[in-house]
C-alpha cells in the first residue's frame, strides 16, 4: 500500500472518531431529556416511589448528567456500553448476537438484489421499449411500493404454509435465509434494476459502444465487457447504500419472521428506555455509515482509473 | 486491371422519428478501388458520416433503417449478410477509426487490452499473442515505448496518441478497407499532419484503400485519388480529386473552394455560402442546393436534377450541365 | 396372477402398520407454545415485573405453597400449610424432605434463607419487593442499614420462622407467587450475574436445557422431581410475533398458540371448537378519574360521567364477546367479588352535568400508551361519550411518556388495566386509592376513611374482612364514584389435536400435566 492511500485511509479514520464522538454527544442528549424514565417502565404499574429511587440510584442515574456523560465516553472508546437494563446482558454481547444476525441477513439481501435487480436492469436495457422492458419496470415498480413486512407475510403464507417448501419462521437452516432476504430485498433489487438500467442505456449511447461494434465485437460482449463495466460505477455507490440500510436491520421484518436481528434490539431498546442499548445501537449505525462511506471511496478508486489517477495527483 | 473492393449502389438510410422522416442518405452512390482512397466531403448535416455507419451497418436502428440499395465488397453484398457474417466484417474486413478519440475509448480499460480484443475475436489469438501484437502496433503507429505504454489507460494519454492507438486497433487485423470519419477534426494542426501521414504510410504498407470523410477541403486534397461532394443527403459531384479541385463543376463544389481562407489572396473577409443547409426532414421542392445556388435557374426551382456525367469527364448532380430538361431514366418529383 | 394379489395386500399391510407403529413410538414428546411475549428477557424473577417472565420461569422454579383456581391454598415445598401465631406476625415453616433442586441438591431452610435475602438485597435490584416488604427487617436491608433479613429465623435444616413488621392476611398468598420461588443458593451463587440467563435452576418439573433472550425457552422434563413427574419430554417456549405463529401453528409446527382477542374471531368456528379455549382472566380493565383535575374534583361530575359508559355496547361491538362486563374492582374467583349494578343513561349525564353547573358538557382528557390495548376501549369510549355531551380527547403517547405523565399524576382520565399479582382484594384496592399511592396511578385519591378501610382489611381474616372490602367497594365506586370499572378481560389460545392437560391458574398456564397423544 503506497503512502497517500495510507494517508487517505488514515485521515479518514480520524474524521470518522470525530463524528462518533458527535454522535454519542448528541444520543447521549436526545435520551435524557426525552421522557420517560426507564425505571419507571421496568416496574410497569407496580410503581413504587420508594424503590423507583433507590434503584435509580443504585443504577447511577441520579449521577449527574456530566458524570453519566463522561463514564460512557470513556467506556466508549473500550468498546463497554454498558449493560442492557432489562435484558442485563453487555450491550456488546447484544450487539455482537445481533450483529451476527443482520449481517449474516445482509449478504443474502445483497446476493438477491445484485442478482435480481442488475440482471434484470440489463435486460431492461438491452430491450428497450419492448414488452421486456415494460414488464420489468412495471414489476420494479411495484416492488418499491410493496411494504417490506407485507411482502414478507404473503412469502411466509405461500411458501411457509400452502407450499411448505421454505420455513415460516427462524434462521436455523440455510433455506431459512431465503424468504427474509427476498422480503428485505425486494425494494434494492427494484431500485437496483431502474438504476442499472438507465446507466446502461447511457453507457449503451456512449460512443466507445460504437467502437466496440465497429471492432466486430458480439452483442454480449458489448453489453457485459464495454457497457456494464461503465455502467457498474454509480451501481457500485448505490450498493453502498444499499449495505448501509441492511445493515442497521430491519424491525418488521425481523418480527414477523421471528429473528432476533438489530432492528428488533434498537426499536425495543428505544420503546423501552433501555439507554445504554438505544445508545450502543446509534453508535454502531454511525460507525457502519462512516466505514462504508470509506469502503465505498476505496472501491471507486479501485475500479475507475481515472478517479485512482485524481487520487494519487 | 484494378476491379472495385467497394461498391455502394443507391443507398438510402432514413431515421424514422417522432417529428417526422429524416432523410439521411437518398441514392447515394460510389466505389472505392484497391489501394485507393476515397474523400467524401459536406458540411455537418450532409449525410457523410451517415454513409460510413451506413456501410458498416452501425446505423442505430431503430430509429434509423437502410431502406434500399447495395454496398458490394469484393462482389458481395454486405446488406444480406447474417449478424454473425456481419461481425466478421467489422473490424476484420473494413475497420474504423472515428472523430473523438477520448470518448471513442473505454475509459476504464487499458488501451492495449482495446486493442487485443480484435486479433482475439477475429485471429482466435491467446491473450500473450494478441498482447504482442498490440505493442507491435503501437510501435507501428509510432507510439513511444509501446511495452510500457500498452498498459496505460486512455485518459493517461494525448490527443494525438489517442488518435495513433484508435488506428493501432482498427489496422490491427489488417483490413481491406479503413473508413476515417474526420479523423483529424479534434487534433491541433500539427498532430493533424502527423495522423494523415501516418495512415498514408499505413495505407501504402498495408495495401489498405481507406475512405476519409472530412469537412476539411485541404485534408482531401492531400490524400484521396477521388472525393465525393456530398450535400444535404445527396451526391452533388463526384470525380478525381485533382480535377475536381481544380476544375470545380457544381456550383457548391465551387462555392466551398472559394470559401476556403487563402493567405496569398489578398481578400479581408471570408466567401460565404448564403442560406442554411435544409432539415433533411422538410427538404426543398426541386434541386436541393437551390435555395443558395447563384446560378439557380428556374428548373431547378421545381425539379430534382440526377446525378449525369457531365462533358467535363465527373459526375454532377446540376441542371447546368443536363443535356436537355430531361435526362437519361426517371426524372425525380420533388 | 391371483396369488399375486392377497400377496399385494399383505405387503400394503405390513407397510400401513409399520408406519403406524413408527407414528407411535416415534421420537421424544415435544410441547411447543409461542406468543408475542415482549418481556422475555431473562428468567430471574427478581428483576422483572411482568408475566412473560413468570410464565417462562415457572416450569422450573417452584414457590413455597400453591393456589389453585378457586384461590385455595395448598403446601408444595412444605409439608403443611404454615402455623401463625395468635397476633397474626409470627409463621413457622416445615419444609418437605429429600426434595432435589435441578444440580441434584436437598433443599434445605438455607436455600429459603438465601432467596429471601437475595430478594431484599440491595445489589440484586430487585423491582418486586413491594410484595413482600412488610417482612422484619426488609426495609432495613433495602436501605443497606443491614446485611441479613432480621425477620428470617433459621431453626434447623427443615425449619424456619418468618415474622413480619405488622400483620398482613394477604402474606400467605404472596408465599404463593411466581417472585417468591425458592432459589439454590449454592447454584445462584456460582452463576452470579449469570443467573436467570445461562443457568437457571429450581426444584420444578422441568430443568432448563436453553435459554435465549427474546427468543426461547426450552426445558427438558427432570427425573428427579419430587412430585408427580411431567408427562412430556421437552418443553419449547418461543417468542413469536402472532401472525407467524399462527401460521406456525396451522404448518403443526406448534402445539399451542396464545391468540390475541383482536385476531381471534376467525377461529370461533365450527372447525376450530375442539381446538379454540376461552379463559377467564382475573384482571380487571377500569377508567380512573383524577380528583385533582377539574371538572372531575367535583363528585357530581364523576357520578354523571360514570352513567355514559355502555358496557354491554363496549362488549357486544368492540369486544366482539371477549369480556365480561362488570362494576366491580375485583374480578371473579377472589374474595369480595360481587356483581354490582350498573346503568348506561345519557340523559342522566346531562341532568347531572346541568345540576353541577355543566350545562353544555364537559371535555375531558384521557392519555393512552400506543402499546396498550386498552387505548382502543378509550376510542370506544370516546365515541360512546358523545351521546352524552361528554367530549373525551385520547391522546396517544409512547410508552416511556406514558408512564412518566401517569405517575406524577397528570393524567385526567387514566385507563387502569390491571391483572392480579396476589390473589386477593386488597391487591386490587390499596394499590390504587391508599393516599400513599394513588397519585401513581393518577387517581391522586387521598382520603383518611379510605385509608382506614385498607389497613383495617389488612389485619382481619375471613367472612369479617370480606365484608370490610364489600363496604370499601361501595364507598369508592358508589358514593364517591372515583372508578368506573369496565369489564373482566378473557384470553384465548388453540391448542393442537391430540394435545390435553393445560391448565390455567394464578395467572399463568401450566404445563405440568400436559400429556400428547399423536
């Protein structure tokens, strides 16, 4: 690795310590002057003035704010957020359980979608104006404007229940990573589709198309080698995105089918006023959001020349 | 005796859009012999650069269809063949270099991959022996240090060495026929000199015959044996380039050598033809050049005028030079 | 050819019993049950206060005595039913000997001695200990003022003492909730703050075989239980949204499903009634009126609100059925539950407005949670109220707001849903309207007689406490009108063909007698 991409790579990591620290100033500030008291909801009706108060203060949250604020910085930077107030585990623990969840949910939905969406924007593409591409823009449409728990219900009837083919709910099987990542990936795959196909049929009127056929080259290798490859860069921004999104979770889905994932923990989490997990959760979205900014600016720089070229001037 | 690699016969390409019929190219007609080259020139809008895409059949269709005619190599009509028949021709048997080389590379490929990918397709070569062919037409083309700079990406180079790499991959296959579609317009004039130059040399070596379409008056004049005067989708003359030059017919012929800027002739403005080229879609009633002929007579007004030869020894299209009101076949409505 | 064919049938036969046979024998008997708990988190009692917890950790661990569905106590770890002494504040235990806890120890008195303490610990944070807290001594601990439960004598092995700071008849019906079941003390200690995650152990029917936050309880019938044993192999509890389960549930991937009111109409039919269970659940769902917010600080204004509520409408229509109108505070099956009248007259309402000098009707402010489902009966009461010239605003907080706002005691018309922690009236009266309470439950009921009833109900036994809590009923529902109780909910669950033996009682399904027959 030469020495400005090092540079690059370094500045950014410092920009991204930066923002983190940002972002659990503000969490910090959101979750303690929102109402609320999380004692107060652990006890439900069983409300207890007496005992609300020492468990309070057996909890550290009649600490003042500054205190609070300073312990879970410093913690932070260790990676301790803490323990859960109801679920009494790490947060860490949590998050590494839901993590293994989401993440292991969000190859499937970036499988799908690179395979469904990009496959389906070329043909779009390549058969433009004709019934082919109408079908496919209709059905993308569609797609983005199903809601995602909705189409997860209607996959779990069909192939849970009437079919049987596929598990109604959990992840202990390999065919039970199907239907959440169809469900979870069906509004990418759309997406994917209108926006590889408008790039390609850009990349389609380029004039290195042209260069291509007058070379002789078949109509595949036009599409695939000359096309695509250009086609490819915003596509590439786009599933960046795509992972940013995924990888924060997913709670309606999740819920209806049964996977303990980090939508379920956060929203939970937040429902419940379990602030160290509301604040473990924000910090691990900011941080995927930074490090996929930056895996994303690698990428570009790996795939277009000219911007690897911009880089190391 | 020399017969003609090249014969196109009537061809007529017209775009079909939603504000109408263009039409591109209407009857036109010409051939090219071995080793020969062959200008065709024309303001923007007359239909040459259509010709060329029109031989190769790379016409966008839709919305653009070849309607009618013939385009003969070697006695064969390129017109009938197959998709897979075609692909062979392209790149194999006629080559093309075009007028932007920055935007006619891949950017994201090196340009010795984009010019492995013709001996690879047409030879059947490996990737280390099409490699090797590729820097030995860099070399050819008069690229320094092609070993090294086969690797380099279009955007790593100048104007000019896009341009040498651009015909490094269309001769690369040695074709029979090299189309050059303004292939000097975006180039300085000193590298202007240089490309033609080299695919003269090119030419020459590789027995190559090579059709240069240009604007550019003096560009044909240095290279071609023949030129095609081209106006608003149509043949106006056709001939030997020394004569035609010299001897001009066609009064549009003559209207563009006199608007050519000549330092020796003393004038302080530039000629300047009158009127606009038509909109190939709503054209003229009668000759097509008629709106801003100096020498339009009243025939002209109403009926098209055929392409004749003319007394002088060429091919003009002008009632000038009919020998009656009429001419030999059918007379063409406007 | 014709001998071919008895030979046919021979083998058909040979096949069609052998699957039989195979169906018979075949693996170990699995019960699964799912529902949308969203508490199960962890199965320490101690550090939660719902039933989802309870209902996950009650196959394992086991309190001191049990009550059954009519509210009768019965001794489970003990040999009897505790001695009190004559003032009422002194209990003498005997514990049942060679019971075995899940890691094959004897419980003994020290297993009891170190629950209670565990329980008033002020490290284990404990949120139930106002179930127990009139225990000598407790205060102290919580307090830190003392390392040890002063109340708590230890005489032998099998024996020990439990005295109390004032006499409380509702004491031995704590003993008999899910918080107070008896503790290991030697495997608690060694789990430490893994307790009621990773290992859980209890002298139950079941031993936990896994546990996984929000997602499943699975338990493995104990051999060495010292009653009668379970009938079933393994135990599955999971936590499932109720739209999958159901689904789950008709694929026959489950044998129990809890249905939801608001989804079950579908199910009462004809094709599910082998399979479709109501149970009456002792709760009680009632509307709160806050005295310290007028107009309701105006005893004429909450006898006319009282009148616009249609409970047979709220059932018949919203309800689809699925309750049981009352005007009761305490639901049936305990003590001093009586079915008291009730009228539904709008016009009544308005008179008595007019009279307290509300001519042109009132606006009231009701706050609901938007997790509860009783922020739909306010709607429906919304709507009802309008007959009355009663316009009642329900506005929809978030739970964290909810509580907040309730507790201060800033809420005009709370809704009240409450179900039963202790089998007994004074859990569905003190709680709310003692003036050291109420303003929790923005009642902000402060009266002096109010208070007198409670404690004297608190000291007496029987047919004279009953009559205490009938009194009490009348005086704050109907002279004082500062409630408004609606109805008894119910719940609902399928269960598979082939499957007998829950039961339902003190709140929570059993699983212990569940036999499958397949």
């Amino acid at each position: 690795m030469d020495f400005l991409l090092l540079k690059f790579i370094l500045n950014r990591l410092w920009q991204a310590v930066v923002v983190l620290v940002g972002v659990t100033l503000i969490v910090f500030v959101m979750v303690n002057v929102a109402p609320g008291d999380p004692v107060a909801v652990m006890m439900e009706k069983k409300a207890d003035a007496a005992t609300i108060e020492r468990i309070r203060q057996q909890m550290g949250l009649n600490d003042p704010l500054y205190v609070q604020y300073w312990t879970f910085l410093k913690n932070s930077f260790s990676g301790d957020f803490g323990n859960s107030y109801f679920q009494k585990l790490p947060v860490r623990a949590l998050l590494a359980r839901g993590f293994a969840v989401t993440g292991s949910i969000a190859v499937g939905v970036l499988l799908f979608s690179i395979a469904v969406g990009i496959l389906m924007g070329i043909l779009a593409a390549v058969f433009r104006g004709r019934s082919a591409d109408r079908l496919i823009m209709l059905v993308s449409t569609l797609g983005m404007a199903l809601p995602s728990f909705w189409l997860a219900i209607i996959l779990q009837l069909v192939f849970g229940l009437w079919l049987k083919v596929l598990p109604i709910s959990g992840l202990k099987s390999f065919k039970a990573y199907i239907l959440p990542s169809v469900a979870l990936g069906m509004i990418y795959a759309a997406s994917l589709a209108r926006l590889t196909r408008t790039n390609m049929l850009d990349a389609l009127n380029q004039d290195y198309v042209r260069t291509a056929r007058s070379k002789g080259a078949g109509e595949t290798a036009v599409v695939v080698v000359h096309a695509f490859r250009n086609a490819a860069i915003p596509i590439l921004t786009y599933l960046g995105t795509l992972m940013k999104s995924i990888l924060g979770g997913s709670v309606l889905v999740e819920t209806v089918f049964a996977i303990n994932g980090l939508g379920r923990l956060l929203v939970d989490g937040i429902m419940k006023r379990d602030i160290p997990v509301i604040q473990g959760c924000t910090i691990y979205i900011a941080a995927v959001f930074v490090l996929m900014n930056l895996v994303i600016d690698l990428v570009y720089g790996l795939i277009d020349p000219r911007i690897r070229a911009a880089k190391e001037s | 005796m020399n017969t003609n690699l090249l014969d196109v016969k009537n061809l007529c390409t017209y775009f079909y859009t939603d504000e109408g019929v263009v039409y591109a190219l209407d009857g036109v007609s010409f051939s090219v012999k071995k080793g020969e080259t062959l200008g065709i020139v024309g303001e923007s809008g007359s239909g040459k650069s259509v010709a060329a895409l029109s031989v190769m059949r790379l016409v966008q269709t839709p919305p653009g269809k070849i309607v009618s005619g013939e385009v003969l190599m070697n006695g064969e009509n390129l017109l009938k063949l197959s998709g897979k028949e075609m692909r062979a021709v392209r790149g194999g048997k006629i080559a093309m270099i075009f007028q932007e080389p920055m935007t006619a590379l891949n950017p994201v490929y090196t340009i010795g991959s984009q010019i492995m990918e013709s001996p690879r397709i047409h030879r059947g070569l490996s990737r280390r022996q099409a490699r090797r062919v590729a820097i030995e037409m860099l070399e050819k083309v008069g690229i320094p240090l092609p070993e090294k700079r086969v690797d380099d990406y279009p955007h790593q180079l100048s104007g000019g060495m896009r341009q040498r790499a651009m015909i490094a991959i269309a001769l690369c296959c040695n074709p029979e026929l090299l189309i050059c579609d303004e292939p000097t317009t975006a180039l300085d004039v000193t590298i202007q000199a240089q490309i033609l130059e080299l695919i003269n040399d090119l030419k020459k070596e590789m027995n190559t015959s090579v059709l240069m379409i240009t604007h550019d008056l003096g560009v044909v004049a240095q290279v071609s044996e023949n030129v095609l005067v081209m106006y608003a989708s149509k043949v106006m003359e056709y001939g030997g380039v020394k004569e035609v030059f010299t001897d001009p017919c066609h009064p549009y012929t003559k209207a563009l050598l006199e608007s050519m800027p000549a330092v020796e002739s003393g004038r302080e403005r530039l000629h300047v033809i009158e009127g606009m080229v038509p909109s190939l879609s709503n054209r003229p009633e009668g000759c097509l050049f008629h709106p801003r002929c100096e020498r339009r007579m009243e025939i002209c007004k109403t009926l098209r005028p055929e392409l004749i030869m003319a007394p002088a020894g060429r091919w003009v299209r002008c009632w000038l030079y009919a020998s009656g009101p009429r001419t030999l076949g059918s007379i063409e409505r406007g | 050819m014709k001998r071919a064919i008895p030979f046919a049938f021979l083998l058909v036969f040979a096949f069609v019993s052998a699957t039989f046979a195979a169906t018979d024998s075949d693996g170990p008997k699995v019960f699964r049950y799912a529902y949308h708990f969203a508490d199960l988190e962890l199965l320490d009692v101690h550090k939660h206060t719902t039933t989802d917890v309870m209902q996950a950790a009650n196959p394992i661990g086991e309190a001191l005595v049990r009550i059954d569905s009519k509210g009768v106590i019965h001794p489970l770890l003990l040999e009897a039913l505790p001695e009190m002494s004559a003032d009422g504040t002194l209990f003498t235990f005997k514990l049942k000997k060679g019971v075995k806890f899940h890691d094959g120890t004897e419980l003994r008195a020290s297993d009891v001695e170190f629950t209670f303490n565990r329980i008033f610990d002020p490290k284990t944070q404990n949120l139930n200990t106002w179930l127990c807290d009139m225990i000598k001594g407790a205060p102290e601990m919580l307090e830190g003022k003392a390392q040890t439960l002063e109340g708590f004598k230890v005489i032998d092995d099998y024996t020990f003492t439990i005295e109390l700071g004032e006499p409380y008849a509702p004491f031995l019906a704590v003993l008999g909730c899910e918080q107070m079941m008896i503790y290991p003390k030697k495997a608690c200690e060694e789990a430490g703050s893994n307790w009621g995650l990773t290992t859980f152990v209890g002298t139950g029917p079941f031993e936990l075989a896994e546990f996984s936050g929000k997602e499943v309880m699975h338990a493995k019938r104990f051999e060495g239980y010292h009653g009668e044993p379970a009938k079933i192999d393994e135990l599955f509890i999971y936590v499932m949204d109720q739209s999958t389960a159901l689904m789950e549930y008709e694929a026959g991937n489950l044998d129990m499903v809890r249905v939801d009111n608001d989804v079950v109409a579908p199910y009462k039919t004809e094709e599910f009634a082998k399979n479709l269970v109501r149970v009456d659940l002792m709760g009680i769902i009632a509307m709160n009126m806050n005295v310290n917010m007028p107009p309701l600080d105006n005893v004429k204004v909450r006898e006319a609100v009282s009148y616009a509520i249609d409970r047979q409408g709220l059932l018949r229509s919203f309800l689809d059925g699925n309750g049981t109108a009352t005007n009761c505070m305490i639901p049936p099956g305990i003590a001093a539950h009586v079915d008291r009248p009730y009228e539904y007259n709008p016009e009544k309402v308005k008179s008595l407005l007019a009279e307290a000098g509300y001519p042109d009707g009132i606006t009231l402010e009701a706050y609901v949670s938007e997790t509860q489902e009783v922020a739909k009966v306010a709607v429906v009461l919304q709507e009802q109220f309008k007959a009355s010239n009663v316009t009642l605003n329900v506005n929809r907080v978030d739970q964290g707001t909810y509580v907040d706002m309730r507790r201060a005691g800033q809420v005009q018309v709370p809704f009240l849903t409450w179900f039963k922690d202790i089998s007994d009236p004074d859990n569905f009266t003190y709680t709310f309207y003692h003036s050291t309470s109420s303003q929790l439950f923005s009642s902000n009921w402060k009266d002096a007689k109010t208070d007198e009833m409670l404690a004297r109900g608190r000291a007496s036994m029987g047919a004279e406490r009953e009559k205490i809590y009938l009194e009490l009923e009348k005086y704050l529902v109907d002279e004082q009108r500062i409630v408004a109780p609606l109805y008894n909910p119910v719940f609902y669950y399928l269960v598979a063909d082939g499957v007998s033996g829950v039961i339902y009682d003190n709140s929570l399904l059993r699983f212990y007698e569940v036999e499958i027959s397949k």
